[in-house]
C-alpha cells in the first residue's frame, strides 16, 4: 500500500483526515463521495508496509477499506490497521461490492466499526460515516473530559497535601505536560522584566535559567493583559533564541504561554512547547486551571516559610529579651499582629483556592459525589442536587440507605466497597429512572488518599450517555434493515429468473396455440398472473435497496385502482375511486409509485379498525406561485387518498415523514419516510392534512410526463421474427433454455455461455469466423464470474458498435435505469415475455450503425 497526495488544500478550518485502502480504482471511485467536502484524503494501495506505518503519521479520523475479492482477509487488514499506534482510535469502515458473511463477520472481528455493501447511494455512505465519526467525537470528548478532571482534582490533592512549592509546581508541571503531550512544560516567577525557571519537566540546566521577558513583547503583553499566547513556527521565533542551543528538533514545535494570575496580580507563567501544530480548546482550558492552582501553592508555601522563620525569631527573642522595656515589646507586640495580618491573608487566598475547586466541580456537567470510608456523604455537586432533587445541607453526614430504596442503597454501597477493598479506580454502568424516564449513566469512582497515604473519602463521577446509547440502538436497526435489504433483494433476484422461465414458457406457449382453443384463454389468465407477480418482486427490490428510480412514461388511473384493491384486500375497509379518463401520462417507476400507494392505503384502513370508506381521486392541475408549493411550475398530476378515521394529533403532523418516527406500538416508522423518499425522487411532493377524529388526506403531486404514455406490455401482440446470430451470456441454465427456445422459434440462430470471460473469448473468435454475432444478450448480475458491466467494457474493446441488451432481475440497478450510459443498446427487466424479448432484439438489429 503506498500513500498518495492529499487531495485536499490546508486552510484554517477543520478538516477531516480520511484513509482510503484499496486498490487505485477502487479508492479514486469511492473518493468521489467526499467531493465538496472539507477533507484531506489520502489514497492507499495493498500491500505496501511504509503506507501502513505511515496511517500514524496521517492520524487519520477514517479509514475506508474497499474490499472487493472474495479472498481478501479484511479481518488481518483491520486488525494490522488497529494494531498502529495512533493517539486516537480512527473509524474503519469495510465496504464490499458483493455481500459475504463470512467477510462482513472477519471485518467487524478484526476491529472494523461497520460493513457496507456496494453500491449505495452516496447519501446514506456519508449518513453512515458521519454517525460514526459523531460517536467517535463524543467518545474521544467524554475521555478528554473525564481525564482533564481527573487532573484537575490530582493537581487539587497536590496542592492542598504540601506547603512544598518545589513539589506542587512540579507535580503541576508534570501532569500538564502528560495531559496535554507537551515536550517541555514550565512554570516561571515573573519579576519585572525577568523570568526566573522555578520547576520544569526538562533538564537541571532549564531549573536554573534566567530570562529577560523585555526581548520576548509578545509574552509580556500576554502577561499584562492577562490572556495566553501560542505561537507557531517556533524555531524560527527571536523567543527560542536564549535556549536554542539546549535543545533539539523544533521542527513544527508550537508554543504555549498561560500567565499565572489571582484578580489583577500576575506572579508569573505557565510555558509549554509541542511537536504539533496547536493546542486544543480543552488544553488551554487545563492550562489556565492549572496556572490559578500554582498560584496559591506558591502563595501559600511562601507564606508558611516566612510565617515560620519569623516565629521562631520571635519567639527567641521574647526568650532573649524578657527584660527589655515596653518599647522593646510594644515593637513585639506589631510584629505579632502583623504576623495575624499575613496569616489572614494565607487563609484568604486557601479560601479563595477552595471557591475556585468548587466552582469548577459545581459547573461539571457530571454527577460528583464524595462519601468518606463510612459511607456518609461528604460533598454533592450541583448535578448531583438537580438530579435527585437533594439539598446538600440535609445530604451531609447521611447515607445512601437514609436516601435511596434499599436496592439502590445496597448497588451504592457495593461499589463503594469494591474501590476501598482494591484501593482503585472502577467503571461501571447503571439506569437510573429519573423523571423524563431512564438515562444510562457511566459511573467513574476512585479513592481519595489523605497525607499519610490511608483511603480518606470515595469520589463518584456519573456521566449521562442515554444520548450515546440511543445511538447505538440506531445503528444497529440500520445495520438490520439493512440485511433484511439484502436478504429480499436476493430472494426477489432468484424469483425474477423463476418468473423468467414461466413467463417466457408461457407467452412462447401462447404464441403455439390456436387462439380459439379452450384452453387458450386459462393460459391467457396465467400469463396476467405472472406479469403480476412480476410487479410485486419488483416491489420487493424497491424496499430492499431503494435506488434510482426506473422511469416509463404510464397513465396512472387504472394503475390507481388495481393497486388500491390490491392493498385493501381483505379488510373491513371499502375503496371509492374519483378517476377521469384524461389524466395526463406521468413518468414513474410504477413499482416503486405502487409501494407509495400500498403505504397508504394500509395506513387509512388502520386509522379506521372498524371500517370505513377510503377516497382515492386523481386529477390534472397547472401549479404556479401562488399555490405555494415547493415545486416549479407546470403541469401536475395531483393524487388523493383520504379516510374518515381517528385522525393525527398537530403537534405530529411535522415528524410522521421523519424517520423511524410512528405513533404505532408495532409500527417500524419507514412507511412513510419510504413514501417521501420515493416521491422527492420522483421530483414530486407530498403533503398531509389531519384532524383528530375527522381523518386524514394525503395528496401527492406528481410533473406530467411531455411524453405519450408507453403501452405496457399485457402479453398480447405476435412475436416479432428476424434472423441474425446471438449470442447469450446467462448463469442460470433455466434462463438460457428458454432463450433458446425463444431464438430458435422467432428465427435466429444462438449460441450461450456462462459468465462474460467466456463470452468476450467467445465473440473475439466469431468476430475472425464468416458469421460473427449480431447481437448479444447479457445477464448483468452473474455470482462467481464476470457479470454485465464489465463484460460490456470487453466487448466494447472489441467492437465499438457491438450491440448488446442488458437483462436483470434486480430492476432497480442503476444500469437498468440509465442503459445507454453503459454502452448498451437496449434492455429487458426479468422476468420478461417472448414477446418482450422479441420486441428488443428487433429494435436494436435494425438500427443503423
């Protein structure tokens, strides 16, 4: 694999770093959907181990892996990519043009976050990647989160544990520098114009340098105005100057300046320097906290020292000086109540420091408890009072089992016990029923150690993640629906190249037969039958995948009625249909329109369990500005379907298109996102009108087609002879049997092949013979070889006129939509007629070149 050049331009703004892993086809077709999009994309080809070591100089947020081959191992490709040390964990995405469990489930195993078959419309891909791209946000938020405030309150412990300065400076030091992954972290004692090291994560020759602030303004500045500096570029920064020469690889260092601050005084700085290109938000956050921690450390520690000394030196000179006159110790008695002054002032700034550690903890959006080793509580936050309605007052010095049911109390108390007998941290989940229902919470509770190292209080830190979870659930009904696609998809697949067989049969029967024979008019109802049939597996693609839709320019009235029935049958319900006869011709996938009406025909005999009467009208209308609409001017068909049932609450009118969304206790709520989507795809419109117990009116807006309604074919008409060499590409032997027979008996002569390797070295050798091919039939969808799309591009190269029709039972393929665009001259959806297929080799054989 071998990296290639960012396809985007570095600007300002955020931009998505994403990995594409396969091979270069693959990875320049699949980019396209990032087209428009803020984000650099690197382009990567199996098998290189440098692009792989580089993925963690990249540290990519996504990594697409195209698998495309059935042998292709994307458990070791996911496992090798997770195996990469990276300082955050990318999304990894295996896609796959075919659908395998075997591959789908070896992904997921070795660390892929999700499985998509291809194709798949770019929308729902982007949909997909930015859900998981929201959760890895999140997760990576929530860690920061929780591990600033775990350094918050280590720095808190170290501050309030020691009057050492030394210590707590360095402690402070040290824990910014590993948070925020800083080379080198300092805090300097600013005195005037002179910056003077008193602890630092780096060398003994750092701890004692002196800096004249006067040459470095931009410090001094951040310093006076109390804001902090970061600076990039820095080994080419006149600041770097004095300390260049003690250390190394500047190359892309950034450098960070927070001033240490308590109201208008500044006693120095926090200076911290980073091989990256900047600090994040939530690091200069940490890095203000910490400067205001070291600020009363350092306060205090002085103060304690030089209280200390001047005791000790007071108290030996009251020893000394006992016989001194009154002059002697009025002089004592001021310095004694000076002594009280300073001391005030030590309590002043630890009360100060205390407000600033609450603060922080009661804004926390997270539930913070302290309970001692006896259970009693010690300190709630906020959260913690807002949650459970609780004053703090009346919390402190109770138990759980004074406040919770007992099973609460016992789950608490066990926890609680789990962190004292492992002197640990722990994680765990919990529901907690609250008033708007169940929240799912992450519960973080650690020991808090007093000077001499003994267990001194328990901390809990709960999280809300219901948001996180919900999520999850959603992700995983995509992924659900998702198979079930696939699993119709192949089911309606198979039983086109049934149908196929039987139709094909049956019309090629028909055409033998004396119309005047008894039975002709039975085979005549089969027939009808399976052209029926025909529509519903065409239905049963449309929800398996969607898809552009296949347009044929219809009159929709009849259509209307017979789907109507169809979708009313055998309920309590009765159909009224208000239908002229000049209805303008619409161009619709009739299978995916008739989904639209099944919908909500279904939805109107539900709001009416006890029966009723359902409306369904149609009529022209000319839409223009004033109607209000979002849709352009011109000529629409407009179709009704209207009960008189329970009706839809207002305050659900907005969402009922949304999906998922539904007022129904079994309802999956993608009926009508289903019909919305299929009408916005249609260039249509949908609209709703409700009131409770007065029913419901959908009416839909479809543009009138410029175009005569096409004839659909009913089975009736003569097969249409010809003659010519054809050659057919089909793996079902059923298929080619019928085509066969077909040929044979509309007057051409045939040849079959399996799979299109075979087929292109097949029409390669007639092209040299004396009776090369006039045509050829291909199926688009051949398991195991090489199926329509491609073969087409190898016949192409052989014959740039070739004349080829595409067959295929998944009728929503965009290939079947948009033939010409392939190469193709024409096209027959399984399963077809004789006549059909008759029609279609005709058209194409006479054609001019």
């Amino acid at each position: 694999m071998r990296i290639g050049a960012s396809c985007g331009m570095k600007d300002d703004n955020y931009r998505l770093k994403v990995v594409i892993l396969g091979d270069r086809q693959e990875c320049v077709s699949i980019s396209g959907i990032f087209e428009g999009r803020p984000c650099d994309l690197h382009l990567a080809t199996y098998g290189d181990e440098d692009a792989l070591k580089s993925i963690a100089e990249i540290e990519p947020a996504l990594i697409l892996v195209c698998s495309s081959f059935r042998d292709l191992d994307a458990s070791e490709i996911c496992g090798r990519i997770r195996s990469i040390n990276q300082c955050l964990r990318p999304v990894v995405i295996v896609t796959s043009p075919v659908f395998s469990e075997e591959i789908m489930i070896n992904a997921l195993k070795g660390g892929a976050d999700d499985f998509i078959i291809l194709p798949v419309d770019s929308r729902v891909l982007l949909a997909r990647i930015d859900a998981h791209l929201k959760t890895r946000k999140f997760s990576v938020d929530m860690a920061l989160d929780k591990r600033n405030i775990e350094t918050v309150l280590d720095i808190t412990k170290a501050v309030s544990s020691t009057l050492d300065a030394r210590s707590v400076l360095s402690t402070i030091v040290c824990k910014i520098a590993e948070i925020t992954g800083a080379k080198r972290c300092s805090i300097l004692l600013v005195a005037g114009n002179t910056g003077y090291v008193l602890a630092s994560n780096d060398s003994p020759e750092m701890q004692e340098l002196k800096i004249d602030l006067a040459r470095y303004p931009e410090v001094l500045e951040a310093i006076k105005i109390r804001k902090h500096l970061m600076v990039e570029d820095m080994p080419n920064h006149p600041m770097m100057a004095e300390i260049k020469g003690l250390i190394s690889n500047l190359e892309g260092m950034s450098v960070l300046v927070v001033p240490i601050t308590f109201g208008e005084d500044v006693i120095g700085t926090l200076f911290l320097r980073a091989q990256k290109q900047v600090f994040g938000e939530k690091e200069i956050e940490l890095c203000r906290i910490a400067a205001n921690a070291s600020y009363p450390a350092l306060r205090n520690a002085r103060l304690y020292e030089n209280l200390k000394e001047e005791k000790e030196r007071l108290l030996q000179e009251r020893i000394d000086d006992l016989a001194k006159s009154r002059a002697e110790l009025v002089a004592t008695n001021e310095a004694l109540n000076k002594e009280i002054a300073e001391r005030r002032r030590a309590e002043e700034s630890i009360r100060v420091h205390e407000q600033m550690i609450s603060s922080i903890i009661d804004n926390s959006t997270a539930i913070i408890s302290v309970k001692d080793a006896g259970a009693r509580y010690q300190l709630v936050n906020r959260k913690f009072e807002e949650i459970y309605r609780l004053d703090i007052e009346k919390l402190k010095g109770k138990t759980d089992h004074d406040i919770f049911p007992k099973n609460t109390a016992d789950t608490l108390r066990s926890d609680d016990l789990k962190v004292l007998a492992s002197k640990a941290p722990i994680a765990l989940e919990r529901v907690i029923e609250l008033d708007d229902g169940p929240h799912t919470y992450l519960i973080t509770k650690f020991p808090l150690y007093d000077p001499s190292g003994e267990i001194l209080s328990v901390c809990s830190m709960s999280t809300d993640i219901t948001a996180h979870k919900c999520l999850e659930k959603e992700l995983m009904k995509a992924q659900k629906l998702e198979s079930i696609g696939v699993l119709a998809g192949g089911i309606a697949h198979d039983f086109n190249n049934i149908l196929t067989g039987i139709l094909a049969n049956i019309s090629l029967l028909s055409e033998c037969m004396d119309r005047a024979d008894k039975n002709y008019r039975w085979l005549r109802e089969v027939e009808k039958a399976t052209f029926r049939a025909r529509e519903l597996t065409h239905q049963l693609l449309t929800f398996s995948k969607g898809g552009k839709p296949v347009k044929e320019s219809v009159h929709i009235g009849k259509l209307l009625e017979e789907w109507a029935r169809f979708a009313s049958r055998g309920s309590k319900t009765k159909c009224l249909f208000s239908i002229p006869e000049d209805l303008w011709p619409i161009e619709v996938d009739a299978g995916q329109i008739s989904q639209v009406i099944n919908n909500l025909v279904i939805n109107a005999e539900q709001a009416m369990p006890d029966g009723g009467e359902i409306k369904v009208s149609a009529e022209n209308t000319v839409l223009n500005a004033e109607e209000r609409l979002p849709l352009g001017n011109g000529r629409y068909v407009k179709i009704s379907i209207e009960d008189k049932g329970v009706g839809i609450q207002e305050e659900f009118l907005h969402k009922i298109f949304d999906p998922y969304f539904t007022t129904k206790q079994t309802g999956s709520g993608l009926g009508l996102y289903s019909a919305y989507s299929i009408i916005k795809n249609h260039n249509g419109y949908i609209g709703v009108e409700s009131r409770i117990g007065a029913g419901t009116a959908f009416d839909i807006y479809l543009p009138a087609s410029e175009r005569n309604a096409e004839i659909r074919d009913d089975g009736s008409g003569s097969l249409i002879r010809g003659k010519g060499k054809i050659l057919v590409v089909d793996d079902e032997e059923i298929i080619r049997n019928v085509i066969g027979a077909i040929l044979t008996f509309t007057g051409y002569k045939a040849e079959f092949v399996a799979e299109g390797k075979q087929a292109i070295e097949t029409y390669r050798k007639a092209q040299k013979s004396a009776e090369p091919f006039d045509a050829v039939i291909i199926d688009l969808t051949i398991p195991g070889g090489m199926g329509g799309r491609e073969t087409i591009k190898g016949l192409l190269d052989l014959d740039s006129k070739v004349k080829a029709i595409v067959s295929s039972g998944y009728n929503n393929d965009p290939i079947m939509a948009d033939y010409s665009k392939y190469g193709f001259k024409g096209a027959v959806r399984k399963p077809f007629s004789a006549l059909e297929l008759s029609k279609a080799l005709h058209k194409i054989i006479s054609e001019e070149d």
